[in-house]
C-alpha cells in the first residue's frame, strides 16, 4: 500500500494544547506512507518526520524529524524506537514508557520515554516536551485517526 493522506487536525483540538506542544504540530499534516518499505512520512510546511527501519540496528526504528522556524533557522535529530516504543510514542498500546517517569510527572503525559518522546492524549513530542516557542530543537505532531493508523500500518498492527 503507498497512499498519500491529508491529516486535519478537529477544530476541538486547536483549542487548548499543553504549554510544551508548539503550535504549528496543529496544522495540517500530509502522510505519505509506503507499507511494502515500512516508511512513514508526516509533514507540514513547518517540519517533517520520517520513520522507517534502522539499517543499522536490526528490530529498531529510526526516527528522524527536522523542524523550520525560518529560512536561516533549522533543527533536527534522529533517535532509535523499539516496536513498542514506536507504538506507544503514536498511541497505539497503553505504556507508560520504562525512562520517563519524571517526564510523565512534570509534563502530565500519558506515555514518555526519556530522550525520545513525550505524549500527552493526542499532542506527541519528538525527543521530548519543550518550551512550546520556535527554536525548541523537537517535533510537534498532532496524533490524528490517519496518522495512527499510517504507523499502525507500517508496524504490521492489524485492526
């Protein structure tokens, strides 16, 4: 399956997001998604993240994100997920995360592995919560229905 989704954010959504999450993880975000390769690729004007096999890790995922606050100014980064870290950064399993329980406490998440990603309901953070404001060096993603499912998808999940 390649498919190429439009991921709009409910209206109920751009409302109230926690302090952490940068407002531009609200906008629309294009998904292209290419089961056959496992890769995922969720963007906006604003930054992109790209999730795919690590090649160099067998049983891991990399993720990497770059986010653009201005023609001169860029940030970027790239981690290692497990499948089960993947899953719950996307909200698709109950997990806590096993390193971030200071993060869960401070921030208010639901699920949060420390250095990799802090998720609160739908608003995910890739590496972690932030200041909210540009320069923050992380992605912010709204979590809609498609993207879950994109990354469902590509994790071999089945619905």
């Amino acid at each position: 399956m390649n498919a190429i989704v439009s991921s709009e954010v409910p209206e109920s959504a751009r409302i109230c997001c926690p302090a952490w999450f940068h407002k531009g993880g609200l906008s629309e975000m294009d998904m292209k998604v290419f089961q056959d390769r496992r890769l995922a690729i969720i963007s906006n004007n604003l930054a992109r993240l790209v999730i795919k096999p690590a090649e160099s890790t067998p049983s891991c995922w990399e993720v990497k994100w770059e986010v653009c606050w201005s023609p001169q100014m860029k940030g970027w980064g790239w981690r290692h997920f497990s499948d089960q870290e993947l899953a719950a950064a996307f909200g698709l399993i109950e997990d806590e995360g096993k390193s971030g329980y200071w993060m869960r406490h401070r921030y208010l998440l639901s699920s949060a592995e420390e250095g990799k990603y802090g998720r609160s309901g739908s608003y995910l953070n890739i590496p972690s919560p932030g200041t909210g404001h540009d320069g923050d060096p992380n992605i912010s993603v709204y979590v809609t229905e498609e993207i879950r499912k994109a990354i469902a998808a590509i994790l071999g999940f089945r619905e």
